[in-house]
C-alpha cells in the first residue's frame, strides 16, 4: 500500500515545503564593467559587502559601476628556511667559529661521527 502511495513521486528532488511565508532578503542588482565592453549584472544581498572586481566572461578583470581599482596584494613571502631562522639568532662570523671547533673536534676524535 506505501508503495502505491509513493508511486510518481520524485523522491528526494522536491522539497515538500511550500514557498507561502518566506521573505527573501533584499538585492539589489550590480553591474561590473570590462575593459573589453562586456557587462555583468549580478543580484547581489543589500547586506553584502560588494567587491570591487569581478572576473568577466572573457577572463579579464572588470570593475564594479561607480568603483576604483584596488590595490594590489603584496606577494606572499616564501617561507622561511632552516638556515634563515639560524641567521636570525647568529651571526655568519659566530657559526664559522662554531663550526672550525666542532671540526677540530671531531678531527681529533673526541666527537664521533653521527650514522
């Protein structure tokens, strides 16, 4: 009997909510333009904070209506290595000196060599 009661449903492709009710949140339309000519209206939410580029269907960059360019980003540094961070804590004059007695040492056997 449920199955007959389900037959012709679509299930799972149809919400069963009505749409009586439901304020949705007010927009407002925002064109953006390219460099080429091209125009793009999006909706946009009120409460948004629009951004000032948005990529064009031709891949360039167009700018919002009534908007500036902005700055660009400062590049990511690359990431610090080991010998940075050693440069930071010591001077190149204070590691060859600790590097002559280590060698000194092992060379005279009271260090061993590490496998």
């Amino acid at each position: 009997m449920a199955y007959r009661s389900l037959r012709g449903m679509s299930l799972g492709s149809r919400s069963m909510e009505k749409d009586t009710g439901i304020q949705f949140a007010p927009r407002s339309m925002v064109r953006f333009d390219c460099p080429d000519g091209h125009q793009t209206i999006l909706p946009m939410s009120d409460d948004a904070d629009l951004p000032a580029i948005w990529e064009c269907r031709c891949g360039k960059t167009a700018l919002r209506q009534n908007a500036t360019m902005p700055e660009p980003k400062k590049p990511k540094r690359s990431p610090r290595t080991h010998w940075d961070m050693l440069l930071e804590r010591r001077t190149r004059d204070d590691l060859e000196e600790l590097l002559t007695e280590r060698l000194q040492l092992l060379r005279s056997g009271q260090l061993r060599r590490s496998a």
